[in-house]
C-alpha cells in the first residue's frame, strides 16, 4: 500500500515469528579496540568453541558479528566459559534483541562477568546472588560451579549492564534490622564507555559527535591584539 506518497508494506505477524525462532539464542559482539579479520575470527574460535557447542559466525559491518546458537544451551555454555578474547582483543558480547538490527542498535548494553565478594552466608542462594546482581544490571545466569558451592570466597555471575550506569566496586547491603554489610565488586573488564552517546563501542575520545578543538594562534599569548 501507498502511505504519504511512500510504500508501506504490511507484514504479516507469523512471518517475522518464524524468522526469529532461528535467531532467538543468538549473541551480538564486536572486538573493543581492534577489528579482527573475519576469516581469522573464523578460524580461531572454531577452534576454542565448535569442540563442544554448534554454532555459526555472520559477519555485519563495522565490526559486527552476530553468533547464531543452536540453542540457549550452547549460547549459555559460550558465555558460562567466558570472557573471550581473540589476539588479546576482548569480544564484547549482548544477547540478541528482536526488531533491532544489530549495525543499527548500538552497545547500549553488554554482558559483563562480574565477582561479588565478602558474601554473607546467607545469602549464597540463587534468589540472593541474584538479588545483589540485579542493582549492577539484569542477571543471566550464574556460574555452575557456584552451584556445588565448595568456593564461597566469591560469587560469579554473567550480568546484561547498561553503558548509562555506573561500575561500582561497592555495594551496600542493608537489612531489615538496619545491619549493613559491604560486598565488594570486580569486573572480568571494564569497557570503555562513551558518556556523550551513552554506548560501549566506542569510547569519549573517539565519539563521531564530539565537536572540533578549536586551534588556537600557537605565536599567540593571549594578550589583545595591538592594531585591533
């Protein structure tokens, strides 16, 4: 049909449903700093990941990648043996979003191991790390180790944090009784944030916004000019 002079097209709701069903655990990621080559891209983690998890790399633009997973299982064992790195480079990874083409939705958002330490007892339970987790972003999943909980030095959880909230290494704990505990925070990496377009893949120093110095006279000191 023609809407205001342009053609608009009517899709159906089946038709994007069953397209999304092949992409629903898929990972959206690009490398922070460097862009790797796709071929090596290719090459390197079919060695580290196609041993236990089937999977398939498509390239975007500008760096882009998304990697479809057979299943949330294999997406969720590529994230549980995370971070990942290819040449030294940190993958920075989010979940797949339906309706937002990845070249177009920016890192608003990313997937961050974070250790939560000085854990109460009583708290090391999957409603209470979660609990903790939740006021630095939107907790995935745990580490399964932390299941059999022989370590209760740290806790080690996958959480989706936002590029417009802070990093903080402290979070206090308070009670019902008024007791307030710290737990301390660590990042796997803390990636750069660009507090102008609130994004992570790009940092402050490099944002396409930011406006030009402004070049100054280097013969000048500041004083007025004498025939002005």
């Amino acid at each position: 049909m023609v809407c205001n002079g342009e053609i608009m097209a009517e899709m159906p709701e089946e038709i994007p449903a069953e397209g999304a069903k092949g992409w629903e655990h898929a990972l959206v990621g690009f490398f922070v700093g460097k862009k790797i080559p796709f071929r090596s891209l290719q090459v390197i983690l079919n060695k580290k990941w196609s041993s236990a998890v089937k999977f398939s790399i498509h390239t975007v633009e500008n760096g882009i990648f998304v990697f479809k997973c057979k299943s949330v299982a294999v997406r969720d064992l590529i994230l549980d043996n995370g971070p990942w790195d290819v040449w030294g480079v940190h993958l920075a990874l989010r979940l797949w979003e339906r309706d937002l083409p990845p070249i177009n939705s920016g890192f608003t958002k990313i997937l961050v191991w974070v250790k939560l330490m000085n854990i109460p007892m009583q708290y090391w339970t999957t409603q209470g790390l979660s609990r903790l987790a939740s006021f630095l972003g939107y907790p995935l999943h745990m580490d399964p180790t932390m299941e059999v909980k022989q370590m209760i030095n740290f806790a080690r959880v996958c959480v989706e944090m936002k590029a417009n909230r802070e990093f903080p290494n402290v979070i206090k704990v308070r009670r019902m009784n008024g007791a307030i505990r710290q737990v301390k925070i660590e990042y796997s990496w803390k990636p750069p944030v660009c507090e102008r377009c609130k994004v992570f893949d790009h940092s402050k120093r490099a944002c396409p916004l930011k406006p030009p110095s402004s070049l100054e006279d280097p013969t000048s000191n500041g004083a007025p000019d004498p025939d002005g």
